[in-house]
C-alpha cells in the first residue's frame, strides 16, 4: 500500500481527550501533478485496490483488536500518524477490514482521509473539516476501476479512535463546533478531540510507470445525498442545495423560455421537468472580447443573456453580432459594484479572464500583471451574485506550471468555496 515507512510517531502537546463510544461512520503538466515516486510493486497496488472483504494471502481476518486503552473494530474511524497516499498525507482511516498476518503483524485497511488544509488550497482550511482521498488505477485504456485503493496502517500508527460526520451539505452547516477551550491551545485541542467533518472526495485517477506512480487526473467532488445514508440528519437532497443555491423564490430573472428545472416556491424537491422545443438555458459570457464563446454557445442553443468586457476595442463586434445581449462595458469589478441592487440569474457563467500574466510567453514584469490577476480573482463574486448551475473557466495551460500553481489552487478554491465540485 501506498505507506510511510515510519513505524512510530509523536503528537506534541496531546492530551486526554474523553470520546464517545458509538462511532458514526455514514456510508454512502511541472505540470499540475509532476511524478510520484513511492515505493510500491504494481501487484500491491492492484492488492490494495481489491474488494475490502477479500484478506490477502496469508492474511486472517479478526473482529476487533485493543490498542492502548482503546478497542478498535472493523468499520470504527481512527485518527492516525505516519501514513501517506501519494503525495496526500492520511490523518485518519474508516476500518473495512482488520486482518493479522503469519507474523502476527496486525493491519488496518481502509479507506483513507486527510484534512482539507493539506490540499494545498484547493478547499477551505477549517478545523475538523476532512476528505476521503480516492486513488483509481488507470488500466492499459484508462479504464476507471470500480473501487479506490485503500490503505494499511499498523498497530503503532494508530493514535485514537475519532468520530465521524459524512454529510453532502455545504460549510458551514453542520460543522463541529468543538468543546470549549481557553488560551492558545483551544484550535489544537479542537482537532485533537472534535467531531470530524466530511463533505468531499478528492480523486487521483493514476497510472503506473514502473514503481512510479503518475497522476492523470484529478477531481475535487462534493458528497452526493446517494453517499449519505437516507436516515442519516446530515443528508440533503441535490435538489434542495440546488434550490438553496440559486434562491429559486427570486428566479423571475430567468429568460422567459427557460426551462424550469427547479419549479417549487420552498426548499423541497422538485418536479422531474423535460425539456421542450423552445425552451433555452441562460448564459453569462466574463471577459467577452469580441465574442468568440458566446457565438459557440449561441450555436449550441442557449441564449446570451449578459457580457462584460472592459476593452473598447471589442464593444462594437460584440454589439453587432449579439444585439439582443446586454453586454457592460466594463471591468468585472466595476460590474459587481454597479448591479449590485439587481437580481440576476444565469444558468451557466463562462468565465476567461486574461491569461497574459500565466501564459509561458510572459518572460517580464507587464504594467498590466496586477490587474490581469486581480481579474481572475474577481470571478468569485460574479459567481456568488449570478449563482449558476454551470461553472466554465477558461485559462492558459501557463496556470498549471509550478510557478503559478497556487494561483491555481486559489482558483479552485473560488470553485470549491461555493460547493462546486472541480
């Protein structure tokens, strides 16, 4: 398995912490990734990747095993240290199975967490907020596999048992909120001892090249209510977050032949509706220029409702070409602070703000770098204020070269912050 070759580990300042005894466990290019390299043979990983109630040869599956003062079983949550998937730290493991080996090596496997604040950015850092980390081996035709790899801990990588709360809503609802603590000791104490937070998946489809492990492609996913158990408080249907999201009791904004996808007056469920002949999904085109998107999208058959763009040099083609578009003439920022009274609603924003400053043909400081990166940081409150179902962003491939990559990172955080998955 994808395993630190640490065998022992320290937490500096732990405490005793007092913890429930159910454990709720709801079921349910320098390029951007670069090679990784771990010490693994391919017949470990495809081990790993295998259905978690198969042992493996020699293996003998157990119930429960104590460790300290702690009695750890299959399907408990448990905080752990010295462990790594990838390139991802793994802070914590929901057990599928316990097995003991010839040697009388106990293993825990199971599928791996980690806390959002290792994700480079990509999510929120907030206390007790984690994520399952999805790792997918790629066959030779890059097939998908039915089921992640999992990873193994030992007995001496286990720190505590901790409880989890798997849930599909957005943050902050249903956050922990951890028990009181004084002083400058209260965030560490939260994490040693507050209930966990689960509302995302990050998946690495990956192929092997040797004993290398090379990422394809990454996908930063939200919960679905289908991975929430159906009892469970913490599940919300899709359909209502949708709702939520787009304050659909404020909806008389949408293009009168747009079809009504979420036809309810609160926050229940809607009505399954087809699409007619006619009928048209909205469009919002950022940083326009003289229209190239909006002309495909237009051919695709939405409406172009709005534009804006700031250079005069394009006002005229765009105009002639989309006269039925409101187009502002004029910077994003501008454009938030002089709407911001109106109530206005797209079904997609395609945003392409200047790629001057992260195209790999920017070899010197430009006048213009400051406002060509303030422009693609505006894209969060276009986004918050249009509440689209449908986010494109369009960027030079310059973004993803290691230089530039926590620009990227905050990118998708401007993504992610508002439940979207990237």
């Amino acid at each position: 398995m994808p395993r630190s070759t640490s065998s022992s580990c320290t937490l500096v300042d732990d405490t005793e912490v007092e913890f429930v005894d159910d454990i709720e466990v709801v079921s349910g290019p320098q390029d951007i990734f670069g090679e990784i390299t771990i010490d693994l043979t391919e017949d470990q990983i495809d081990a790993a990747a295998a259905r978690d109630s198969s042992p493996r040869n020699g293996e003998l599956l157990i119930d429960k095993i104590r460790v300290s003062n702690e009695v750890i079983r299959r399907g408990d949550f448990i905080q752990v240290c010295g462990s790594q998937v990838g390139r991802h730290p793994v802070d914590f493991v929901q057990i599928k199975i316990i097995v003991e080996a010839r040697s009388r090596e106990v293993t825990f496997r199971g599928r791996p967490f980690t806390r959002t604040r290792n994700l480079e950015g990509k999510l929120q850092r907030k206390s007790n907020e984690v994520c399952v980390l999805e790792y997918l081996k790629l066959d030779a035709n890059h097939a998908v596999p039915d089921h992640p790899i999992l990873v193994d801990v030992k007995m001496d990588q286990v720190v505590r048992r901790r409880k989890l709360r798997v849930t599909n809503t957005i943050f902050p609802t249903y956050r922990s909120i951890p028990p009181l603590a004084m002083g400058r000791n209260a965030a560490q104490s939260g994490d040693r001892g507050g209930i966990l937070v689960c509302r995302w998946k990050y998946k690495v489809y990956f192929t092997m090249q040797g004993q290398r492990l090379r990422p394809e492609e990454e996908a930063i996913e939200r919960m679905s209510a289908l991975e929430v158990s159906q009892d469970s408080f913490y599940r919300q249907s899709d359909d209502e977050l949708r709702s939520y999201w787009r304050k659909v009791q404020e909806r008389n904004e949408s293009h009168t032949n747009l079809i009504d996808l979420e036809a309810s007056s609160g926050l229940q469920a809607p009505r399954a509706a087809t699409r007619s002949v006619g009928h048209k999904y909205t469009m919002f085109d950022a940083f326009s220029s003289a229209g190239g998107v909006s002309r495909g999208a237009q051919s695709a058959g939405f409406k172009i409702k709005y534009a804006v763009d700031r250079s005069p040099d394009v006002w005229e083609t765009y105009r002639r070409n989309f006269p039925q578009t409101r187009l502002y003439k004029m910077g994003v920022d501008e454009f938030i602070n002089t709407t911001q009274n109106q109530q206005m609603r797209v079904d997609v924003v395609h945003l392409s703000p200047p790629c001057q400053y992260f195209s790999p043909a920017h070899t010197r400081d430009s006048a213009n770098d400051g406002q060509n990166i303030d422009a693609t940081f505006g894209c969060n409150a276009l986004i918050k204020k249009l509440r689209p179902r449908l986010i494109t962003v369009e960027q030079t491939f310059g973004i993803t070269h290691e230089r530039h990559k926590n620009y990227l990172h905050l990118l998708i955080n401007d993504l992610t912050e508002t439940g979207r998955d990237s």
